[in-house]
C-alpha cells in the first residue's frame, strides 16, 4: 500500500462532503489492496488447491486485521454482508438458539434511538420467535439510563441490543456500564458499532460485549461487507444455512475482495487513530458548529450529547428552516438532515423524535458528518454557503 493516500478524486467532483455517516468513500489504498483477490487471487478459499491457498490466506489476513482494531481474535470475527445483515444475525441467531434450549419466551432489550435494522430484526424475533421485547426510551441527550436497563433486566432476558453511536447525532451511549449490567444479569450484550469503529478506539474487551456489528462502508471500504464479532462460547443460530464457512455461524462462499478492503481498511483506520484522527476532527467539528453559530447568532442548536459523542458528527437545528429545504438549496454542500417524507409531508427523524426534540426543531436539523478528507478549508466554506441560505430561506 502506498505511504500517503490520494484523495478520491470524486470529493474535488462534487460539493463538499459532509456526510460520512451515510457513507464514506472508499479510500483509494483500500481499492489498491482488494484488486489482486479480484483477479489473479480468484480462488474460493475453501478449495484445497492451489488457487484456493492464496484466497484463504487473504481472508485469514482480513480476518486478523479486522479482529486486531477491535480487540478480537480473528476466530471471533464473522464476515456478512452489511450492518443490517450482521445486526439481524446476532439478535435473531441469539433469540433461535435461546428458543431451542429454554421453554420461557425469550425477552429482549433495546432502545429507543437504535438504526431500523436492529428494530426490525427485534421485531422479527418478536414476530418469529416468539420473543418479547422492550424498547427503552432515552433523555434529552440521547443517552440510556443504567438505571433504566438495569429495571428492565429479568431472568427470561436473553439479549440487550443497545448502539454504541448513534449515527444522526453521534452520542456514545455507556456500553461498558450497560454490558456489566446485563450480564450480571446472566444475558448477552450486542452492541451495533456501526459508526464508531474507526471513528474511536473500539475494544471488545473494555466494552465487555458479547456481540458487536462493524460496517465497511462507513470505514473507507466498500459498501455490501461488514462483520459481526462473536466472543468465544457465544452459540447463534444461523440466519442462512448451507456450507460450513464462517464455522457454521454464516453460510456461503466467502467475499474475499471485500473482506480484503474491510481488512486493508481496519488496518487504515487503526494508523488514522494513532495519528490523531480523534483530535484532528474533533478540532473541525467545533469549529464548524462555532462558524455557523457566529454565521446564525442565537439560532443554532446542538442535537445530541456535548461530550459524550462521535468526534467527526455534528447535528444541529437552526432556527426558522427546514433542514430539508436548506440543503436542497445550498449546492455547495452535501449531507443529510434525517427527517423523512411520507405522501408529502416531512417528519422528524424518529431519533430526535425519541429524545425529545419537538417537531419544529426536528424538522430544522442538519446532520453534517465529517471524514478522512474534510479540511479546514472545507469546514469555513460549507458553514458559510450553510448559513448563507439559513439567512435567506
Ligand atoms: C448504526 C447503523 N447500523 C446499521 C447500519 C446498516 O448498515 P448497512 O447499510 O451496511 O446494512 C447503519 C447504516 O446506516 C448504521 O448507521
């Protein structure tokens, strides 16, 4: 891989981009690394011959490397799909396990600001498996109350499935705290880490969690890989039966050129982190909030926790808009507000909903996501095409 990574040209293309959270580019080290297994290294890797070598010695490299940025061993480290296929593998692979040994109704935990994916597969299990499963609500920040967890905790818990980041606000919920609760407990802790691998030092083991889901296209890989931890000793239940690959926890042949970017991409994302990744977009973040803010005087609010948040996520509401509007407007800048349309009308996004935020300042959010490439420059520039049309809606 080369030392000092082009950017991808796209970003000089468009607008300026500030929505990382949605997606991030590939970087271009990562589509340097994923190349030769697309091509001379074509191989299934379950294969014994010499073509099958070299591809099953990339996975298991892949492998390593993803496990290495968070703490793992490379044995515990699942590869699917997406987010949402490795969200739905560990609540629903947990909740069919715990249904075929234990005759009580599995119950299940989760909260309230969680991506559709893990509320869809906790509706699945519901549906499907018989479970029952609690939505615990959040505060004004976005954070859950230990207090709440621990009063929802009962003998027939099987699962807490609660984010560690939130990806429109950026908060970190207290996922060591949560976990020590649920298991002393006795049940399993999955947290979708969607957003914040990469983004923050992610252990497993500080995090003392069972299950956590990480996603390539939100870490300068490709979209359609992810993976899901899996500690030793925890059982799931398959959600795709078939081959014996992944140890039986997913079947179908491997995708070796995307766990091969998701492995170059860990590998980048654990170098940026011990570079100051953290500090540097910290830094832009609250520069970019303190340019709008002298830009709006008075009219910009922050959605989500101060402190205990995302460093590269800033959401706000500024007064008197539609978020919406704003950025369909503003061609200089590209990013996301949240909100949805449903048959014409705008709702608020359903996180700021749960946190509190009335529909007004719901509708009036901006959530601008910053990533590896995001300079200065950038930030001054986009504030300033931002609050130009904010001052003339
Ligand atoms: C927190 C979180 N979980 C899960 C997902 C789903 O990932 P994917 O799009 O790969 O299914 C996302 C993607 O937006 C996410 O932000």
């Amino acid at each position: 891989m080369s030392p000092s990574p082009p950017r991808p040209a796209a970003l000089d293309r468009g607008p300026i981009y500030l929505d990382h959270n949605a997606t991030t580019p590939v970087d271009p080290r990562v589509i340097e690394a994923m190349l030769p297994v697309l091509g001379d290294g074509f191989g299934n890797p379950s294969s014994d011959h010499a073509y099958g070598g070299p591809a099953k010695a990339a996975l298991a490299q892949a492998r390593a490397r993803v496990a290495a940025l968070i703490d793992a061993a490379p044995e515990e480290i699942v590869f699917a799909g997406s987010g949402s296929e490795a969200d739905a593998t560990a609540i629903r692979g947990v909740v069919a396990a715990a249904r075929r040994t234990a005759d009580a109704r599995p119950h299940v935990i989760t909260q309230a600001t969680e991506h559709p994916a893990v509320l869809a597969a906790c509706a699945y299990a519901e549906r499907h498996h018989g479970a029952d499963v609690t939505v615990l609500p959040v505060d004004t920040m976005g954070l859950v109350a230990p207090s709440s967890l621990a009063a929802a905790l009962r003998p027939e818990t099987v699962l807490v499935s609660i984010m560690h980041a939130n990806n429109e606000t950026g908060t970190i919920q207290p996922v060591a705290e949560l976990s020590r609760l649920t298991h002393e407990a006795g049940a399993l802790f999955h947290t979708d880490a969607a957003q914040s691998v990469g983004k923050v030092p992610v252990s497993v083991r500080d995090l003392g969690v069972d299950l956590l889901t990480l996603v390539g296209h939100k870490m300068y890989a490709p979209k359609g890989i992810a993976a899901l931890y899996v500690r030793d000793g925890v059982t799931l239940e398959p959600l795709i039966g078939g081959g014996s690959q992944e140890r039986g926890r997913r079947a179908g042949t491997e995708n070796v050129p995307h766990a091969v970017a998701l492995g170059a991409a860990a590998e980048l994302a654990q170098a940026d982190l011990e570079a100051g990744s953290v500090a540097r977009l910290t830094t832009l973040r609250d520069r970019l909030q303190t340019e709008l803010e002298e830009h709006l005087p008075g009219r910009v609010h922050l959605n989500g926790h101060p402190e205990h948040r995302l460093p590269q996520t800033l959401n706000v509401s500024i007064d008197g808009v539609i978020g919406h509007d704003v950025l369909q407007t503003c061609a200089g800048v590209a990013a996301s507000t949240g909100s949805a349309c449903h048959s014409g009308d705008r709702t608020p996004s359903p996180v700021l909903t749960a946190m509190g935020v009335a529909a007004e300042r719901g509708l009036a959010a901006l959530r601008l996501t910053l990533g590896r490439w995001t300079t200065e420059d950038d930030i001054v520039t986009a504030a300033r095409a931002l609050a130009s049309v904010a001052d003339h809606p």
